[in-house]
C-alpha cells in the first residue's frame, strides 16, 4: 500500500512541474526583457 503513495507523490509532483514549466514559458514569452531596454532606452549618452 506504501508503494501507492509513492506514486501518487510522484506524479503530482511531476503534474505540478509540468504545470509550473508551462505556465513559466508562456510568462517568459510574455515579459520578454528585451523588449523593456528596445522601447524603453536608457539615454546614457544624452547632450545636456
């Protein structure tokens, strides 16, 4: 019966990084960092 629990322990932690994996490539595409510095430049070499 033990070995039940194994599996079960298992594959909710393998359902969960599945669900984590995916929801973390979607948020990743989404908030794409180099989107941020192309539109949102930092003017460094600005003339004062």
């Amino acid at each position: 019966m033990a070995a039940v629990w194994w599996v079960t322990t298992i594959g909710f932690i393998l359902c969960l990084g599945f669900v984590g994996g995916t929801i973390f490539h979607f948020l990743r595409g989404t908030l794409n960092s180099e989107d941020a510095v192309r539109i949102d430049k930092i003017n460094g070499d600005k003339e004062e």
